[in-house]
C-alpha cells in the first residue's frame, strides 16, 4: 500500500471513531513515515520542520479570536441576535418560522461568501457571529449541520470562482502560475479569464450540494438543549450586552482599521492585534481586563491552530516519503489510454492528497508539475487542465477534519457542545460537496 493512503486513511479513521484530530494527524504522520522506510529520526524531524510553516497561520487565528472576543463587549453581535430573536417573538406560524429560518440560512451564506472577498477576515467572524444566533437557532430547531454546509460552502466556493480576495490568491497567484510554470516547456498558456470558466461547473455542483444540504438531507427539525455559552469555550461571552451607540461606533472603527491593516500588510496578526487596541483604547473594556480577554480569545481559536500546525507536520512527512510521485505513477500504470478514467483518477488523488494536507492552496503546487504534462499526454484542452487541477485541489477542503473550512464553523457551532466535529461538520460537507465535486469536475474535464 502507498504510504500516503495509509497515512490518510489512519488519519480519517482515527477521526471518525472521535479521536482528537490533532492525535490522529500526529498518527498518521508517523505511521505513513514509518511504513514509507523513513527511521523514526527521520519521521519526527519532518514533523517538526513542518510544524513551523502552520505556526503562522495558527497565531493569525488566535489574534483574530482575542479580536472577536473583544469585540463581543460592544454588543454588536448580541444586537443582531437579539433583532432576529424579536421576529420570532411576533406572530409564530409555521410558514413565518421557516422563512426566518430559511433567512437565517441565507444571511449565513451570504456573509460567509464575503468574507472571502468583500471582507477578507476569512473565518474569524465566526465566533463573533454565530454563538449569539444560537438561541435563535434553538428556537427555530433549525439542525447545525445545515448551518455548517452553508458556512462551508461560503468559505470554499467564492475562491475556487470569484477572482478577488482569497479567490485572487487561489485561482491567479496559486493555480494559473503554477499551471503555466509546469506547462511553459510544453507549450501550454492559460489566461486568467480561463480559469474562473473552467471553475464554475466544479463550484455548480457545490451549489447543488448545498441545495441539497439545505432542502433535503437537513430539513427536518432538530431539537438542542438551551444552555449558557459562557459555561463553554467562550468564557467571557455573558448573555446580550447591551449596545451603546459609542460601543457600536468603536466597533465600526475597530473592524474598519483590522481590515485595512489586514489588507495593507497582508498580516491577519498584525490586523487583530490592531483591532483588539482600538477596542480597548475605546473603553469597551477596562485596561486590567484586557490580558484576560486577550488569552480567553486565543483559548477558544486554541483548537483550530494546534490542528493547523500538527496538519502542516503531516504535510512535510507526506513529501519526505517521495510517495505522493508514487501514488500518481502507480494510479496511471494501469489506466493505458483511457481518457475518461485518467481523470478520474487525478481527481481521486488530489482528494486523498488534500484531505491529509488540508489546505487546497497548498495542494496546487504538489500536484501542478505532475498533472500538466499527464492531461496535456491524455489530450486534454487548456480548460479542462485547469478544471481537472483546481477541483483536484479543491477537493477534501471540504470535508477535511485539519481544513479551516470545517475547524471554523465547528469553532462557533460548537461553544455549548453539541456540535460534533467530525459527525456533524466533517462527514456533512464531505457528502454534500466532495461528491459533487467529483462528478461536476469530472464532466468539466470531459467536456470542456
């Protein structure tokens, strides 16, 4: 077996039988170093080399949970709740509940595609949005695994369609140069008006998906105990600050200046830490609360960024064992000449390699040098390669239990504990869009 689907698959089954995420990708990593003929020195020390490339990203995010936890004081995020817990105190019939729930769903959506492009704060309005609707959410019985699908598919689908924000980092700074740099010696040149085209038949079938999600798997009600978030990882959210229209104003200030750093420095750190000063030097919380608020803030983003680092460790085990080459020569030694299940094929390695990994923008340059020449050999059109490598790429960011896409949603689902990870984030948009990724990558690969 290639020490890459071992190493995923320990991983996976690891998680799915409820084992800490962070475990499991510690496990896999070393069991597919091992079982790859790397010594145990050798495995561990390209754990720890990776280790430092998701340290980064794992501080951005606990800068950004000081951030919104901070910026909880204003009220901002309870007044929105509150406005939404006032509709459903009016007039309680069954067709005005499932219009605020379905608006609800949609507002969701809505927001967490702009974060990706309009507001460039990626998952950090997550803990600052979500927990304040739960009581909402409660009422309405509305089932978390439809909230998460909408948040994911929010997180994932702009990027891999819109070319601005995130969606300009993946789809021209990541997948066209990387595409163009493997094929420059072999004549292929790929625009970037090519590229959101070849994309939008993969990200269609994520909108199906997320039809699906929403109107069918999880429409039915689903009942949660109502319990206190401050009894959660979200120690100082006390239930409905009251919002002054200074503490609104600051706010509105805070989150212009974090933005405007962010955008300006290309630091999420140097963004939150920003706003957190802004909000205290506004008065929204006294000076000698600041060092709690800071640390309580870092604590519930703590998950998330242990995962990312200990998922930045698989990836640097998984290149040191050389078996990512392996696993493609091996998948096309028995293919011969067969277009259609040569593209299958890419887009089932590309999903075992990101869900190990992750991160679809770090998958790109693994697979890029190695997938061009493979579907310019198989006839392939320009627009199909970019379609068969950016849903290759794509696929396993949903439905990953180390990709942001998952850990962000579950980070606000999940503050009074009774949204499981895996079972009702991981395995929700893994069916709900992972397969559709599959079947709509592959006809644009056919057809375009």
């Amino acid at each position: 077996m290639n020490a890459v689907i071992l190493a995923v698959l320990v991983m996976v089954g690891l998680s799915l039988a409820r084992v800490s995420v962070v475990f499991a990708l510690v496990a896999g990593a070393l069991v597919g170093g091992l079982f790859s003929g790397l010594s145990l020195t050798d495995t561990l020390g390209a754990f720890n080399d990776g280790v430092g490339g998701g340290a980064k990203v794992a501080l951005a995010y606990a800068t950004l949970g000081a951030f919104a936890v901070a910026l909880s004081r204003s009220g901002l995020p309870d007044l929105l709740a509150a406005r939404l817990i006032g509709l459903l105190n009016g007039e309680s019939t069954p067709r005005r509940q499932t219009a605020i729930k379905y608006g609800l769903l949609g507002s969701v959506t809505l927001v967490a595609i702009s974060s990706q492009n309009l507001i460039p704060v990626h998952i950090a309005f997550i803990p600052i949005l979500i927990p304040p609707l739960l009581v909402a959410m409660n009422r309405l019985r509305l089932d978390r695994r439809a909230v998460a699908c909408a948040l994911t598919f929010g997180l994932t689908a702009p990027y891999m369609l819109l070319p601005v924000g995130f969606g300009s980092i993946f789809l021209n700074d990541i997948l066209l140069a990387n595409i163009n740099e493997a094929g420059q010696s072999l004549g292929l040149d790929v625009t970037r008006g090519m590229v959101p085209m070849a994309m939008a038949i993969p990200v269609g079938g994520m909108f199906l998906g997320l039809l699906t999600a929403l109107f069918v798997s999880y429409r039915k009600p689903r009942d949660y105990a109502t319990r206190e978030i401050k009894s959660s990882n979200v120690p100082h959210h006390t239930p409905m600050h009251t919002p002054s229209k200074s503490g609104l104003i600051m706010a509105g200030v805070a989150i212009i200046a974090a933005l405007g750093i962010q955008l300006y420095s290309g630091s999420m750190i140097l963004g939150g830490l920003v706003g957190f000063a802004i909000l205290s030097l506004g008065g929204l919380f006294k000076w000698n609360e600041a060092d709690d608020l800071f640390t309580s803030g870092m604590r519930m983003m703590a998950l998330i960024g242990f995962i990312m680092i200990s998922a930045a460790g698989f990836a640097s085990v998984m290149k040191a064992t050389g078996d990512i080459q392996t696993l493609v020569d091996a998948s096309f030694h028995f293919i011969g000449d067969n277009k259609p299940l040569a593209a299958l094929v890419m887009l089932m390695v590309g999903l075992f390699i990101t869900l190990g990994i992750g991160s679809s923008f770090s998958t790109i340059p693994i697979i890029a040098a190695i997938y061009v020449p493979l579907a310019l050999q198989f006839g392939f059109s320009p627009l199909a390669t970019v379609a068969l490598i950016g849903t290759a790429a794509a696929l396993g960011d949903a439905g990953s239990p180390a990709s942001d896409s998952t850990l962000g949603p579950t980070a606000g689902l999940n503050v009074d504990q009774q949204h499981d990870h895996i079972w009702d984030s991981v395995v929700p948009t893994f069916i709900h869009y992972n397969i559709p990724l599959i079947v709509f990558g592959w006809v644009a690969a056919m057809t375009l």
